[in-house]
C-alpha cells in the first residue's frame, strides 16, 4: 500500500489492483470503502469507456475482445518513477501482456498528489507507436454519499439522460434538464446511470449533511452518475473522453467510431482530476 500525507489529507493506494482506495481528511473518509455489492473504489478507465456491444471491436479485419472499462485495473507491474511523502508517480510501458485485447504499444503515467485539501489525480498517455492509436479515457471514482440526502449539484443547467442498465447509445432514452441529481429522486435499482452528453459543466458539487466534494468536469465532454443499488451509500461521478458503444456503430471498425479518440505517433495526452474536500 502506499500512502500519502500533507497536513490535511490521508491517502492510500493500493498496489494490486493499482487504484486509490481511502481519502481522509482530518481521519474522515470520503471514497467509498466497498461495503456493497460493487467490490471497487477508484477505477481508470482506458482504452475503453464503459462497454463494447458482445465485448468486442473490429479493427483491421480482426475482432479482438475486451470487457467494460478496458485494462487499466489489470495492469499490476507499474514502475515507481517519483514517491514522496505527498506525490506519487508511476509509469507502465505497454508490453505484449494486453497485445491480444489491443494491438498497440503505449506509455501510461499515473500522478497521485496531495496539495492543500485538493487530491490531484493525473493520467498521462503517450502513444509509443508507429500508428495513431485509438482510445478513450475516463474516471470512475466512487464517493460516500448519503442514500438519502445525498446530490450531486451541477454549475449550470445539464440535459440528462436516463441510460437504462447494460444499454448502449443510439436509442430513444429519456431526457430532461437539472441544475442537480438529488440520490433518492433517481433508480439505480437495475444498473441505470444518468449522463450528462456532450456536458458544459466545469466542475460539480457531491454534497451530502456531512461532506461537500468539488470534483472538475472542465474539458470532459461526458459526466456519468452511477451506483450499483438504490441503497449504497456512495455516488460515482465519472469524467469520461469517451461513452459506451452506440448501436448505430456496432459494425464500425473500432478507430473508425465518431468518439473514439486518437493519438498520433509519439504524442501525449494528460487527463487532470482534481477533487477538493471542502468540508
């Protein structure tokens, strides 16, 4: 386990899995500690945002098959580049161990830092290819939250889209625009989330009696509010360059679909997550 500390904050990172799993500040926790059926706390999504339709893609006239969220979780000979009492910098140069899923070679760095009462979460990719490579990329952290008085408060109007459990995009769902999500006025009974599509948002509020959680949206084209059960005790609000399949695009090659990213030969691309406890 590592840990870090500043003079407010706590935070542990678990090896194996490679995910943080404990925020404290001042000895009170704020991530979500896996006491439901959900058995994660801070999961990075990469080179896929939620699922692929039957768990597959088509890219050179290949299929290659990969499960929700990609590999990220699944990478454990992460290299220490940087550790210190505060920061926590790690690197994984793509081998041939996900070569069968995702025929690419890459660089991941993975920044943990603790400044003031801010957690400064960062992702930089780097494509090590010869060849664009194509990805998305998103955030997955859970957060305790009250079932009952717990919302989400947005920092201008969103359209929200209702996605049905295990559906993907490219179907009539429902819509509506919120200034906030309150937890006890949506169902998540059956794996629903709510999406904020092409959001405006730069930052959102996951307040409940005891906690209030800044969290930045800025620069994410799509924000995703989730849990596993209408009584779990926590909300993941999740920053995404990218979304799940779309039934429009089932056939499309996997570089060829209108949100997949891509990274030309050599370049890097860094995600910023910074999450504030401001109480």
């Amino acid at each position: 386990m590592y840990i870090l500390k500043n003079e407010n904050l706590t935070a542990q990172i678990s090896k194996n899995p490679f995910e943080l799993v404990s925020l404290k500040k001042d000895g009170k926790e704020y991530v979500y500690q896996q006491d439901s059926t959900w058995k994660k706390s801070w999961p990075i999504c990469f080179p896929i945002t939620g699922k692929l339709i039957n768990d597959q893609y088509r890219l050179d006239d290949k299929t290659y098959h990969m499960t929700g969220y990609g590999f990220f979780r699944a990478i454990t000979d992460w290299k220490v580049v940087t550790q210190t009492t505060e920061m926590l910098v790690v690197e994984y140069v793509a081998a041939k161990t996900f070569y069968d899923q995702y025929p690419f070679t890459f660089k991941l760095e993975v920044t943990y830092k603790l400044v003031g009462t801010e957690l400064i979460n960062k992702v930089k990719i780097t494509n090590l290819d010869s060849k664009p490579l194509p990805y998305n990329f998103g955030w997955h952290p859970a957060f305790i939250c009250d079932d009952h008085l717990g919302k989400i408060i947005f920092d201008q109007p969103q359209i929200v889209t209702h996605i049905p459990g295990g559906a993907f995009l490219g179907t009539t769902m429902t819509t509506e625009v919120k200034n906030e999500i309150g937890l006890d006025e949506y169902d998540f009974a059956t794996g629903q989330c709510y999406a904020l599509l092409n959001q405006t948002t730069e930052q959102v509020l996951i307040v409940d009696p005891i906690r209030v959680i800044r969290l930045t949206t800025k620069g994410y084209p799509n924000v995703l509010v989730w849990k596993c059960q209408n009584d779990a005790k926590y909300i993941c609000v999740e920053p995404w360059d990218g979304h799940q399949d779309d039934v429009n695009y089932a056939t499309t090659p996997f570089d060829q679909k209108p949100w997949i990213n891509h990274l030309a030969p050599q370049a890097t691309k860094e995600y910023l997550l910074q999450v504030e406890l401001k109480k």
